[in-house]
C-alpha cells in the first residue's frame, strides 16, 4: 500500500499561480485548488480537511486575511497550518498575516525551493503538534479517571469514617450521612454551585467527628447528663476542629464541624458566635443536625415526629436557626410529610 500524501488546498484567483504550485509540489504533495476564498470555504464546509492550506491574499471576492479570520474562528479549521501567498514583500503585510495566526509567508515570485521547505516544515510541525494534541489529550482523560476514582475513594472514606463515629451509640446510626444529605438539599434550595454543595456533603459526613473524643459512657448515657458530663459533650466540635484543621485545602470542613452548635441569635458553643458572623456551611449543618437528631431516636428519648420536629424548627426560627436556612428546612420537611402521605 502506498503511504499516504497530504492533502494541500491551494487558494489563489491567478490560474498562472497554481500552475506554477501544481508544479513545484505535484510528486510531494497531493493538491486541490479553490480560485477564490468563497469557493476555499464552501470546500471547507463540506468537511474538505486539508494538512496545509496556502492562501493568496488579495482575491476579488473575499481578501486572505477574510478567509484567515473565518478558519480561525471555527473550531474544527483553526488547527490546519496556513502558509499566505502573496506579491507584496511589505514586511507590514508579513506582520499581519502572522497577527492572523498564520503558520508561515511565502512570497511570489515563486522560488521552488523555499516553497517545499516551508511546506514541508508547516507539516512536520503539524504532525508534532497534533501528536503532542494527542498525548495531552490522552494525558487529561487519564488525569479525569484518577480523580474520579480518587473522589470516588475519597468519599467511600468519609463515608466509612462517619460510620465509625456514628457507630459509637448505637442510635445515631445513619446519622452524618442523613445530615449530609439534608446538607446538600439546603444547599440545592439556595442554589450553591456544585462544588459548594460536595462540600456540604464531606462536611456533614464529619461534622461530629469529634465525639471520637468523647467517652462512650457519656454517649451513651440514657439518662440526664450531670453539668460536668455536658461540658464534656461540648467539647467536641472543638475536638473535631483540631482533627480536621490539617485539612487546608478545604478549611471549611473544619469551620463546620467547630460552629454547627452555635446559635444565631448567640449563646451557642464553643465560641458563642452571633448571625452571619457564624460560617453559612456551620449554619446549613446545624439546622440539617438539629432536624436529623430530633426525628432519630436517642438514648435520653424517643424520635419526634416529622411534624412534631417542623414546630420544634420553626419555634427555633431567628434563635437557634438562620431565618431563611429554617424556611428551606420547613418546605424540605413538608416535601417528606407530603411524599410520606402520598
């Protein structure tokens, strides 16, 4: 078989001019000629896919920088290297023609030659760069794969971790991935961008990660727990904020895990922090925990009911919860009770 030639579109309204290409090129190069840049176009949107283009300037119909500026706004011709053609040595005309993205200047009248030498340096340069378009394509896909098996390990930790801390009373089982999809739900509601919204959900799987901290016997306690013992309780978004610090990439995680107990009109722990001064990522986990805590049985009590919970939010609203956070958890509960009925 025989190897193939490129293709080489030849775009100039002087049949003399393509005559004299036909010859210096002909046992290189396969050729086809467009006598003017409306003809080069109409071929090039018939899916005509040259390896190298050479393009005369001045053309009754359409001028070569006219041509230039229609491939080079089209995505699937802006990659074809085109060499202009062209009588005027003016090093200006050069300059502009370079401005234009073009691959190379050759002038008439035609040295045989130069014109092979810089066809055929247009095309080998071609070659590297689609060869290297290539890797740094397969490069990329290979990089996607990586990440998405890396998120994908990554949450199959979190999640295997916010088991390990649920798993310490046996009542809260469940409990940070039901937190983290309230998270996400509230999150959707304001209409945050994705990656905010992963973060709620990674922040929700740990945002209790510090009752490692905590002994079991407090946790577990069924019943009401000493002074002493409630301190020692809150001291675990604290806990948790140390564990989760080192994490700068997404500090937010750690900020949500620290102030998911801070209340809105203040008072909360552990800083006592007030309103908008509270992260909105702690302010979104503390209403999605509330809720989840106050519908899951507890060692201390029963579950509240879907609707006995919805008063106990509302009553909350402006005191422990963010106004417009308790609105959404309120339409997100009714949703719940309305699909439970349904």
């Amino acid at each position: 078989m025989s190897e193939h030639k490129p293709l080489i579109l030849v775009v100039d309204d002087d049949e003399f001019s393509i005559t004299v290409i036909r010859s210096i090129i002909k046992d290189r190069w396969e050729i086809i000629t467009a006598v003017s840049g409306t003809n080069a176009l109409t071929l090039l949107n018939g899916r005509l896919r040259p390896d190298l283009i050479l393009l005369d300037i001045v053309m009754p119909d359409m001028s070569g920088y006219e041509v230039m500026n229609v491939i080079m706004g089209d995505a699937e011709l802006e990659s074809i290297p085109v060499i202009f053609i062209t009588g005027n040595t003016e090093s200006s005309t050069e300059s502009r023609c370079f401005k234009l993205g073009a691959t190379d200047f050759i002038t008439k009248p035609f040295d045989s030659s130069i014109v092979i030498q810089r066809i055929d340096k247009a095309l080998r340069s071609s070659i590297v760069n689609k060869y290297l378009t290539h890797k740094i394509d397969k490069c990329l896909l290979d990089l996607a794969c990586e990440q998405k098996r890396f998120e994908k390990f990554t949450y199959q930790m979190l999640a295997a971790l916010s088991s390990a801390i649920d798993a310490k009373d046996d009542k809260t089982q469940g409990h940070s991935q039901r937190v983290a999809t309230y998270a996400c739900e509230l999150g959707e509601r304001m209409k945050l961008p994705q990656d905010r919204i992963d973060l709620l959900y990674q922040t929700g799987l740990l945002h209790d990660i510090g009752k490692i901290g905590i002994s079991d016997a407090i946790l577990r306690k069924s019943g009401v727990l000493s002074a002493e013992e409630y301190r020692v309780i809150q001291d675990h978004p604290l806990i948790g904020h140390n564990i989760l610090k080192s994490i700068t990439a997404m500090p937010e995680i750690a900020q949500g895990a620290r102030w998911h107990h801070e209340r809105y009109s203040g008072g909360g722990y552990p800083d006592g922090l007030i309103g908008e001064d509270i992260p909105l990522i702690a302010r979104i986990i503390c209403v999605a925990d509330a809720y989840d805590a106050m519908t899951s049985d507890r060692v201390y009590r029963p579950a509240l009911t879907k609707a006995q919970a919805r008063e106990e939010i509302l009553k909350c609203r402006g005191t422990q919860f963010d106004p417009h956070l308790t609105d959404l958890m309120i339409d997100i509960i009714d949703q719940e009770m309305k699909e439970n009925v349904s």
